[in-house]
C-alpha cells in the first residue's frame, strides 16, 4: 500500500494523546494501515521533543516546527499546539504541500478560518480537525439511527460540557486563561465540541444567544503548565480576561431549539461531557463518562416498558465494532477516538477523499463561537447566515 508518514507538531498532552492514538490505530486497523509511520515530533522545549520521541519510538525529532513541515518525507501534519499559533502553523504547513490534521478551535476568529479554509482548498490538501468526540462509536450509532428516522423529527438538543479544574484558583495563568492566546475561556475549550456535536447531529445553527461569567479573575504568574500549583511566598498575579462558565441557547434551521452550558467550574465533574436529542418519535441520551452505552426511548416500544433502554454499544452490528471490540461492552475509552479520527483521515488522504470533519466544520464553528461571543457583549440574540 501507499506509504504514509506522519509528522508530529507539539509534545503537550494532546500531542501525547495523539502519539497513543497512532499506536492504537495500527493495532486496531493493522492490515489497513500498512506502509504508515509516524517518523518525526516537533516541540519548542528540545527536551520534551527527545524524551516523547525515544518513549514513542518516533526515529526524528526537532525543537524547530519549521523543519517538520519543510522535511520532504513527511506527507500529513498533525498540530497539537495552543489556539494562537494554529494559523500560522497551519499556513505554513499548507505552503509545503501537506495534509492536515488541526486541533480545534481552528482559528482565533471566523475570518482566521475562512483564511485557512481557503488556503487548504486552493493548495488542494486533504485538511481535518480534530472534533474527536464525534468518532465515538456511540455517538456514530446514534448519528446513524438519527438519519433512519428512528427519532422522527429532531425538535431539541440538550448539553453539557463541565469539568471542574478550574476551580483551584492557584492554577497559573497558562495561555487557556487569556484571550488573545485562547480566544476564548470555556466557550471555545468546551463549547466548540459541543457545537460540533449539535451541527453533527441536528444541523446547522442559525440563531444564538449567551450569557458567560468570569467567577476567578485572577491567577498566579508561574511557570509551570496548566494543572500545577503555584509554590508558596509572594506571588505575582495575572488577569483572567476569558469565562469561566457560559451558558448557550441556539436554534437550528430545521426549527428544532437548543441549550447547553460549559464550565471549569463544576465540583465533582471531570469531563463530563453528556447531550440529548429529542425527537417526535424517541430521544437519545448519552454521557461520555460512560462512553459505551447509550439510552434509548422509542414510541415503538411496548408501554409496559416504556421509557429510556440502555444499549451497549460494540460488536459487529454497531461502527467500528469489527475492528475495535466485537463484544458489546468490552468498551472504549479517550484514545480510541483520536485513532478513529486519525484512521479516517489516513483513509481520505490515501483514497483522494474529503475528511468529515474537516476546515469547513471548524470554519463554521468559529463563526458559532464569534456569534456566541457577540450575544455575551450585546446581550441579545445574534442571526447567523445559513
């Protein structure tokens, strides 16, 4: 088969996440992914970049993005880095000819997107980005009984995304807690999976409007990453300029309405990650803290059992079942989903096909996230062009 080899930007968490989901993804489709290798990581800190390189068995590694790109052998580019950087990094990487794998939010603002969008189209590069949660097993079977009519007409969406990091208030300003770095705080952390899913799932959304807080408006300048404590003594404070915590009421072009809420302030969420789809027939409910099984509630179930049926999502009748877990129940967890995604733009580049979703999904989120942002200052409802 045609060799591929991928090249890695970012050695952070979600760079990590990445490398396991490679591993994942040549155990799970062996004989479909051969001939593709993940030959080289790129990260500032040179040490970082060595150390996930021997642990990972990755033969290159550089403290120089800019060589990854420019490196003949490298065909895709997966970039794991903070939101601020992703357009230069992606337009780079689009200049050297490379497909495209980006982590979301795309762009800082909808025309960042449209830009990039734009770019990866002329330049004729196969683009993805990396709305994960869409390649759960669970959420693609419901997606698939959604589009057999088996809830009839979608008329609500309902959502969360909460976690509760956040709270620790000696947490450093990392660049997740200020809006030029981040664009914005919960909304655009949280919040675009959360579009992302209501566009998979329902439609397009025309009509927003939100209301967003800022509970902790000042952190500790450290030098340490997200999620460690600033040390004792004097410390000097920075300011929390992004939410906390927003709430979203959105409706859809095909008349259906919708809400959902996003927060790093929920005590006892970790990532809690749940939404519901309603329709004239049966409604779905699923909650990515129990990622392999979904609630089910039909009209053609017989009264004396009416109500939500728990299903177990896997084996042969269910996606991904076959080449995952063929048991219903054995179970999926985080890095299954970055190895679907991950296989299914290997597929679109190596069958000349378009990755779903791609830089037109991201391009229309962050138009979602500029509305939202809008309706938060003007504090009124904003239209958005269908």
């Amino acid at each position: 088969m045609q060799e591929l080899n991928i090249g890695l930007i970012g050695a952070g968490l979600i760079g990590r996440t990445h490398t396991i989901a490679f591993r994942m993804m040549k155990a799970y489709f062996s004989e479909q992914m051969e001939g593709v290798h993940l030959r080289m990581v790129a990260e500032k800190d040179e040490r970082l970049a060595e150390e996930t390189a021997a642990k990972f068995d990755i033969p290159k590694w550089t403290g120089d993005w800019k060589k990854l790109v420019s490196d003949e052998r490298i065909d895709l580019v997966i970039i794991a880095v903070p939101n601020y950087m992703h357009k230069e990094f992606v337009l780079e990487t689009i200049r050297n000819g490379k497909h495209i794998l980006c982590e979301k939010p795309l762009a800082m603002s909808a025309d960042e997107a449209k830009e990039i969008l734009d770019a990866a189209r002329s330049a004729g590069v196969k683009h993805g980005i990396g709305f994960n949660y869409r390649k759960t097993p669970a959420v693609l079977l419901i997606k698939r009984w959604i589009g057999e009519g088996r809830l009839g007409k979608i008329v609500g969406f309902r959502s969360s995304f909460i976690q509760d990091w956040g709270l620790n208030e000696n947490a450093p300003l990392s660049w997740r807690f200020s809006k030029k770095l981040a664009g914005s705080g919960s909304l655009g952390d949280l919040g675009s999976h959360v579009l992302d899913m209501a566009r998979f799932l329902v439609g397009e959304i025309v009509e927003v409007v939100g209301l967003a807080s800022t509970h902790v408006r000042e952190r500790p300048i450290s030098a340490g990453g997200l999620g460690h404590v600033s040390g004792g003594g004097p410390t000097e404070m920075g300011t929390v300029d992004v939410d906390d915590v927003c709430d979203v009421l959105v409706r859809f072009s095909n008349g259906a309405q919708g809400n959902f809420v996003a927060s790093r302030l929920a005590s006892g969420k970790k990532n809690h990650f749940d939404f519901e789809v309603y329709g004239m027939n049966g409604a779905v409910y699923f909650d990515w803290e129990r990622p392999n099984e979904v609630l089910l509630s039909t009209f053609d179930t017989p009264n004396e059992r009416s109500g939500f049926t728990r299903v177990l999502v896997g084996g042969f009748d269910h996606p991904y079942g076959e080449s995952i877990w063929p048991i219903p129940g054995m179970g999926i967890g985080f890095g299954e989903t970055f190895a679907v995604q991950l296989y299914e733009m290997v597929k679109a580049v190596r069958e000349d096909c378009e990755p779903s979703p791609n830089f037109e999904d991201g391009w229309k989120v962050n138009q979602l996230l500029d509305a939202i942002q809008e309706s938060f200052e003007r504090r009124t409802w904003v239209s958005l062009s269908e």
